[in-house]
C-alpha cells in the first residue's frame, strides 16, 4: 500500500518532547486512490527525529528490508577535508632481499602526421581473341561443291592442264618454308610468364572458415594449447582449461580432444587426464604419441594406440607447483625426452619412459642463485632443434631468459636477458628460416628480436586495443607471422609488405581467442577461443606460398 501524507499550512514551530497526532483524512486519500477501502479512523505512526512522536494509531504500517551482509560495506561518508594519514606503514628491511627489481623502461612517443598509402592501378590492355573459320572455296560459279560427280569432273580436268603443275611447284617452297619454321620455333612457348606470376601475386589477401570445432560439453571452456598432427596435419589435438582462479564449476569436464579436422561433428579420440590439460604437443618423431602438462602442475604421456587413459603420470610431489604453460619435445636420440615450463619458475626435464622424476632441473632466478622465492613465473617456452644446447623462456614480468642447457653450472645456464614487455609474454618462437631472430608476444605489441641485440627488439608492431594472447610465424614464409587478440581477432603480418598495420585481420569469434597454431604446410590455421570452439581457416595462396626473392630480402 502507498500512502502519501502532506502537511499544508502548518509554519508554527514545534516544541521539543511536544506531543501531536494528526489523522490522515481518507476523503482525501479517496480522491488520489479510489480503490482503497480504509476506516475513518486509520492513520499513520511516524517518530520524528530529535524527540517529536506522533501519537499511535490504530493500523500500523511496517517494511522490513532484508540483505546479505556480504552484499554491502560500509556506509561512504563522503565530505570535504583535507588529507589525512591513515595508516603508515613502514618497509621491512629483512623482506628487502626477497623483492624482485623491476627493470626500468623508456616509451618513446612520437607525435607526427600520420601517412598514408594509396594504390594507383594504370589502364589495362585489352586483348580480344579472334578466330576464323576456313571453308572449301575457289569453284568456279558453274560447279557445285556439294555435287560430288561435279567436283571429280573439274578436278581430272585441271589436274591435265600445264599451269597445275607450275603452281604446284610454285607453292610447295611457300610451304616447305613454313614446315621448316615449325621446327625452329617452340609453337608452345608460353610468353609473359613473369607478368602472370606478378600478376597472381597482386591479389587481396584473403582467408575462409572451413571448420569449426566445438567442445562437446554443456560447460564450455577454454582452449589453452592446440598441437597438429606430425604427418600431413590430419588431425589437431586441443587441450581445454578453465584458468580462472577457483571458477571451475563442479560438473566441468576434465577431457581434451584430439580431431580429424574433416569430421567436426565429434572428436576422434577423448584424452582422459586426472587434472585440466594446459598444453599439449605431439612427437614430430613418433605420431602416436603426446605429453601434456596440467593444471595441477603434472606431466601426463599418451600413447593414442593404447587408449585414452595416460599411458605414465609424474608424481605430484616431484612435478611442478603452478599450472603448466608450455611443454616441448627435444631433439634426442631417443625421441622420448621433453621439457616444461610453470609459473613457479622451473624449466623442468622429463624422460616419459620414467615419469616418476625429472631427469634436469632449472631454476629461473635473476640473481643466478638458483632461489626459488625470487624466481621469475616461465609462461612461455621456444626450443629450436638446430640449435639443441639453447631454448628460451619467456616469463610473467616481460622479461626473455635466453638459457644454455650444457653449461657447468647452474649459474652458466642463463646466459643474458631480453627486456620490452610491460606484461607477460604469451609466445616465443624462432624464426624457422632466421633461428637468430625470434618473435615475442605480450601486452598489446608483437616484437621482432635479433639474438645478438640485447638492447631493444629490431622491429615491432604498435599498440593494439586489446590484448595479444598467442603468436606463431609461418613455416613457409620468412616475413609473414600471425597473431591472436581478445576480441577476437586473427591478425595476419607480412613485414615485407606492412609494417604498421596487418596485412589481413579476420574477425574469427566473438569470444576472445587464447591459441593458434599453423599446419606445416602454411595454408591452415587453428585458432583456439574462449568459448572451445576451435576455427580452422584456409589461407590463401599469397601469404602461403614462398615469394620471389622474399629469403634476401628478410634477411636484409
């Protein structure tokens, strides 16, 4: 019920502890709402601050408001004043060892025009193709052609006349010339081959969604790391994560999936692990067989010919703290090695024929001291096959930690560091045709390194509106890599062509995009969504087939 009250004309003021009633005339209240049926004698209680009541009435109106506790805080008093020192806290000196120094970055702004690129096409020539077709001719009027006693008649008469035998040997050098001109030259010799290849090459980058495959469960999650299959790229195999702190609802699923990318409809096998997969890799030597690393910090080994279930699990104890971000294979001669990297700040060995333990264990502290409370979070890891003694690690404070795995000491093993992300650095990867140069991913920039600068990256893109989540460079291509967003977005770089703006950009999903990877023979990509939906797109043949000249010219 709504009841409105108005005091009219009422200027005297009250004294304190003064007592007065007052009723509600219900004529009134009739007039403003008709459809309440109230006594003449109701009215309304109200205590009035500072002491003034009012006298009780027969009917009383009450409401309570009921809210959670953790709903709400405190009241915010709001008022102006000036500053005041509410608490002062004062550093500890003996925590100061175990603080981590941030390095200090310089951002150059440059404030000038901005330029623009415009593309002038001059008239083209147009050719028409023509042809002709020949018929019998040369009869004279009174023959017909097509009377066949006719024709063999004038044909005998002809054929006796002296003139017939002089034309024929007339016409036969005018012939004999042209036989001769057959052999000389190549008639199928294809001219201006070089300005059709220009001419292929000048077409509009471009890229189509030819599948998408999507997580089979009622709760979706994340796809964290994709991997494709060593032989052809038949199949892709998608590790699903939730990273979210203690978001993970109870009834999620624990499974990943390995696809064949032409059967979207259902997964061709279901990886059982005992916790969240993170990341996963197939061996480029033996395609049954993957590792993968946890949320829970564990390395599982599968053998796809033995089932779902993983074939060896490291122990809890002996396996990493943090979730696994990354996990490699090794160039061994047993092909049954592989490494890891957590936010714990350990790169760890592993053998999978014996789980039970890493064989190496690494350390990432600045300091060289191998203390594990000033170690930097590893995020991201590259390991390059030609070069089987290096691998580097990108970590959670932007900084890259080029190591040497055979050195003496532990202390040997870091060799320098690269500085020129604010934030964590989601990708690292070598250049597969440039091992020296590498490209990284954090914040809003992808940057192009030269191991032997350690100063600054050598090329870099500018700041984007959203974050950069993954990246990869192509395998067939020197100057064109790819790179994923969290509005979802697949950007597509070619450093020959554009430096500033991508060459191609696809708005793949509406969720943001967490992973991608590249088939090895360039022409498809597998991005990986928020959402478990992974786009595989189909490049075209621009930016997946090798250029003229494009090898000396990256290099240059």
């Amino acid at each position: 019920m709504v009841v409105l009250v108005a005091l009219l004309g009422y200027h005297k003021p009250l004294r304190r502890h003064a007592s007065f009633s007052f009723r509600v005339c219900l004529r009134l209240l009739g007039h403003v709402f008709p459809r309440f049926a109230l006594s003449p004698s109701s009215c309304l209680s109200v205590l009035v601050p500072g002491g003034y009541t009012l006298n009780p009435s027969v009917m009383e109106i009450t409401h309570v408001y009921a809210k959670l506790r953790s709903e709400f805080g405190r009241q915010c008093l709001f008022s102006d004043r000036p500053e005041e020192v509410m608490v002062d806290i004062h550093p500890e000196p003996s925590l100061a060892s175990q603080f981590i120094l941030k390095t200090r970055k310089d951002q150059g702004l440059q404030a000038c025009r901005d330029m623009s690129e415009h593309q002038v096409n001059t008239e083209r020539f147009e050719s028409n193709s023509c042809g002709m077709n020949h018929v019998e001719g040369g009869w004279p009027k009174d023959i017909n052609p097509k009377d066949v006693e006719q024709t063999i008649r004038f044909r005998k008469k002809v054929e006796k006349e002296e003139n017939y035998i002089n034309s024929l040997q007339h016409l036969g050098s005018v012939m004999e010339h042209c036989i001769k001109q057959n052999n000389a030259i190549d008639i199928y010799q294809q001219y201006f081959e070089e300005d059709e290849e220009l001419e292929e090459s000048s077409e509009l980058p471009s890229a189509k969604t030819i599948n998408i495959l999507r997580d089979p469960n009622e709760v979706k999650r994340t796809i964290t790391g994709l991997s494709w299959h060593p032989d052809g790229g038949r199949k892709l195999a998608a590790a699903y994560c939730n990273l979210g702190f203690q978001k993970n609802p109870k009834d999620m699923s624990l499974d990943s999936y390995i696809w064949e990318i032409e059967n979207p409809s259902c997964p061709e096998m279901t990886l059982k692990p005992e916790s969240p997969l993170v990341c996963l890799d197939y061996n480029p030597k033996d395609p049954h067989t993957l590792v993968g690393g946890s949320y829970s910090g564990q390395i599982a080994y599968w053998d796809t010919r033995r089932g779902s279930q993983p074939v060896e699990y490291s122990s809890l104890e002996r396996s990493h703290r943090d979730p696994v971000y990354k996990i490699i294979w090794l160039q061994s001669k047993t092909g049954t090695e592989a490494f890891s990297a957590s936010t714990d700040g350990q790169v760890l060995w592993w053998d999978v024929r014996k789980l039970s333990e890493p064989t190496e264990r690494l350390v990432l502290d600045p300091g060289r001291e191998g203390n594990l409370d000033r170690a930097l979070g590893a995020i991201s890891l590259e390991f390059e096959p030609t070069m089987p003694t290096k691998f580097m690690v990108g970590t959670e404070q932007g900084l890259v930690v080029s190591c040497n795995r055979k050195a003496k000491t532990a202390a040997e093993k870091i060799v320098c560091t690269y500085d020129g992300h604010h934030g964590p650095i989601y990708a690292l990867q070598r250049n597969p045709f440039f091992p020296k140069n590498f490209l990284t991913v954090g914040d809003w920039t992808a940057r192009i390194w030269s191991e032997d600068i350690k100063e600054s990256s050598i090329m870099w893109t500018k700041y984007q509106m959203s974050y950069l989540m993954d990246a990869c460079w192509s395998p067939v291509r020197p100057s064109v890599f790819f790179t994923v967003k969290m509005e979802g977005v697949l950007d597509i770089w070619d450093i020959l062509f554009k430096q500033s703006d991508p060459t191609l950009s696809v708005k793949v999903s509406d969720k943001a995009l967490y992973s991608l990877r590249v088939q090895d023979n360039g022409q498809l990509v597998a991005c990986g969504s928020q959402n478990g939906e992974a786009t595989l797109l189909e490049i075209c043949s621009g930016l997946s087939t090798l250029q003229k000249n494009e090898k000396s010219l990256a290099a240059a």
